[in-house]
C-alpha cells in the first residue's frame, strides 16, 4: 500500500499535570508491505515493514524505516530514520505539555536514529548535529539533595 500528502498529529496526555502535547507530521507518506494478521501469510513473511517521509512539525525533514515483528507476543519492532534541518522550537508542542522542557533554540541540522523494543519496552542510540541549543526546565527539580539550573 502507499500513501501520499497525509497530515498526522500524534497527541498525548501528561498524567502529571493534565497537560497535551502532539506532534505533526505534513506532507507524511510512504510505502507499508505485508500489512496482515492471517496466520497463513504471516508465516511466509513474519514483517510488516513501513517505508516513511514527512516534514516534522513544519520544518524538519524526516525519514524512517520500521519493521515490526507479526509474530511476536511482546510487539517486537525496530525503527531506524533521519532527521535534516529542523528548527528545534518547533518541538515545543510536544516537550512543554510531556517534557516540561521550552526549547529556546536549536537548530537541527542532522539526526540519525536506531531504535528497537516492543509494547513495553525500547533503547536504541540517537546521534544529532546541531548549533545553538537552549533549553529551559520548566519546572524545578532536585536530584541528589542539588537543584538543577533552570536553563542550559
């Protein structure tokens, strides 16, 4: 199956303090292969694999591969991908709400991602190229008896 010029927005609420962020995707399409659950056809083929592009919140360029495993009980996935020249305030959508986190600035110039995990469960490594990153924690928080800065 393919897709062309779907706009996606993925949202999700902080328990913590009832807060929404989301995050969107313009322009996303891509290629899905060996999207099934019959038995008879996941035992020829046990990966659905998904061939994604989109525009990340209005500026990055994003690539991702994903591979999810049909025949796995924990939902066994990898996803691997590229992001390129991204203006990172765009984010604030999502790590205000969720991460309590206002990206002052940063530009995004390339990031490459590999993840694996399943539904409870991922680690994976995340390398990004950047220039004039600003963060500030929205709220207060101490580890081991010592107050964090407020921005960095």
């Amino acid at each position: 199956m393919k897709a062309q010029g779907v706009q996606v927005t993925y949202s999700e609420v902080n328990p913590a303090n009832g807060e929404t962020g989301e995050v969107q995707f313009h322009q996303a399409g891509g290629t899905f292969l060996n999207i099934t659950n019959l038995d008879s056809l996941v035992k020829k083929n046990s990966h659905c694999t998904v061939d994604l592009h989109a525009i990340l919140m209005r500026t990055g360029k994003l690539k991702a591969h994903f591979d999810f495993a049909l025949n796995s009980a924990p939902g066994a996935f990898a996803v691997s991908g590229q992001l390129n020249g991204m203006d990172g305030k765009e984010m604030n959508a999502a790590t205000k709400p969720l991460g309590e986190v206002a990206i002052r600035s940063a530009r995004i110039h390339e990031m490459d991602f590999n993840i694996r995990g399943n539904e409870r469960s991922a680690a994976g490594t995340l390398t990004m190229r950047y220039e004039d990153l600003r963060i500030e924690f929205l709220k207060d928080v101490e580890a081991k008896g010592k107050k964090r800065k407020k921005d960095w």
